[in-house]
C-alpha cells in the first residue's frame, strides 16, 4: 500500500484525500483548519501535526493550495519538503499556479531527484466529492505513468498536457472560457428574467439549444433552479470569487507574456474582480449572476 501525503484539504483536497483513503492507499493530511484533518480522519486517512510530519516516510505528496506564492514556500528553501524528500519521491501539485512558477518547482525537484508534476484539476467540488476530476498533467512521461495511478480514485480523465507547466497553462485556458461562459450565462439569464420569463423554463430552453453549455447543464447559477450546486445555497461552498479572479489573473500575466489577445477573457477578468469589491470574494463563482439580477 502507497503511502500519501496529502497538503491542503480545502473544499477540493479534502474530498481528493478522502477518496484516495477509499481507494485503499495510506494517506497522511496536513491543512491549517482541524476540522478539516479530522473530517479526513472520519474518512479513513490519518491526520499529521505539520506538512513534514505528513510526508515523514510517504512515496507519494499530492499539494492542493491557493496560490503560487503557497507551492513555493512548501517545497523550496532549507525549510522547504524537497530538503526532506527522498530521491525518488513523486510529487504532484493540484493547485492552480502560473506555469512559470511550476517550471521553477520542477526544476527544483529534478535537482534533487525528485519526479514532480504539476497536475491542476477540473469539476469543482462536485466532481471532488464523486471521484470524477480531470486532471491535467504536465511533466515527464516516466513522472505521467506513476501518476496515473495515484489519480485514478479521484479522477474520471487525466490528460499528459505535456512538460512541465503545461498542466497549467491548459488549466487557465479551460478556466478563462469557464468564467466566459459563466459571465454569458448569467447576463442572460437576468435578461430572460427581467423580460417576465421563468429562469428554470428559459434554463432549460437555451440547455436544448445552442446555447447550451456547462454552466446550464450542471452548475446553474439562478437560485432555486438545479438542486445540490451553490446558487440553491445562497452561493456557499463550490469555487470562490477570489479564486476565479486570481485564476484569471494568472490568464492575463499569461496572456501578456506570450502576447496573445484574450478581449473576452479580459471581460470577465473585470467583471470577477468588480464582484469580488462588492464583497462577494468568498462566495462561490457562480454569484456573479448577483451582479445582474441586481
């Protein structure tokens, strides 16, 4: 049986965590929140006192966090894990961070003899909770054909975007045309709403036409309409403003770099970061249909 360490077991590490305990491997958590290392413990992992207890004989550290500057401090530096590692070890970060920041890790660890993977995921906390995520992977192929295995339990697709950073670069593609979509899809519907027609008949009336997409088909974002996703729960858990917002932050640095022309993603970059000022940051993303039904 693998050993895991699991960091971060947020609204997406913690169910991630929980269903590889589930597969059957030895999983080890660590996260700042004790309710969130005890829920792990309820789910059949064990729950350690710090990030380097957690990995203190693991084959396998999985990473889910906010943000670049979280995945820089945990892994490098003499305080850093890869100090403490193993040659060997396979490592694989989930969260969503700038490509180059993944490069920089993976340079890093391939210093120590490390094999690393940035492997960011798509579904939300749904598809967390069911097992169904796509992961998308970028590193090594020696590094792909190990990790296949670790994902499985949480994974319905795990895509090899290519070397190193390239799981990333995929990710804030998919996530930009997510808060497209999401921003399309909210506007609207305000619209339908505001002009008398009933936001579950015209949902299901653009769902069975051409504008049918995601948003509409499993996260609607009126309240009321679809049961068990964050609008019928007064936009509580799911993916946070703030999140979409620094993912789509990512997507212009990116964007600037590489001097592609994203007007659309630009858009909604706005937009995000406008709902986010007027205090709505921790609610999840799909409250941005706040902002015009308001």
């Amino acid at each position: 049986m693998k050993r895991i360490a699991f960091i971060g077991l947020g609204n997406m590490g913690g169910p991630m965590a929980a269903n590889l305990a589930k597969g059957g491997f030895e999983v080890v958590g660590f996260d700042l929140s004790q309710a969130a290392m005890t829920a792990l413990e309820q789910a059949g992992g064990k729950s350690a006192s710090s990030a380097h207890a957690a990995t203190e004989g693991a084959e396998v550290v999985i990473s889910m966090l906010p943000a670049s500057q979280h995945v820089e401090s945990l892994y490098l530096g003499e305080e850093g894990l890869f100090a403490q590692l193993s040659a060997g070890t396979l490592v694989l970060d989930s969260s969503t961070i700038a490509a180059e920041t993944a490069r920089h890790v993976a340079d890093a660890a391939t210093a120590k003899g490390i094999l690393f993977m940035d492997t960011p995921v798509s579904g939300g906390v749904g598809a967390a909770k069911a097992g169904t995520l796509t992961f998308i992977c970028g590193g090594s192929e020696a590094a792909f054909a190990q990790a296949k295995l670790v994902l499985e339990p949480m994974a319905k697709n795990i895509f090899h975007a290519g070397d190193s950073g390239s799981g990333q670069i995929a990710k804030i593609c998919n996530n930009m045309l997510l808060a497209v979509l999401m921003a399309g899809t909210t506007e609207a519907l305000a619209l339908g709403v505001k002009n008398g027609l009933d936001p579950a008949t015209l949902s299901e009336i653009i769902k069975q036409s051409s504008g049918s997409n995601w948003t509409l088909n499993v996260y609607n974002p009126w309240p009321g309409v679809m049961e068990g996703v964050p609008a019928s729960n007064e936009y509580k858990g799911g993916f946070q403003v703030d999140l979409m917002a620094k993912d789509l932050g990512i997507a212009m640095d990116t964007a600037i770099s590489s001097r592609a022309s994203v007007p659309m993603g630009s858009l909604a970059r706005n937009l995000f970061a406008l709902h986010a000022q007027k205090g709505n940051g921790g609610l999840d993303f799909s409250s941005l249909q706040k902002l015009f039904a308001d």
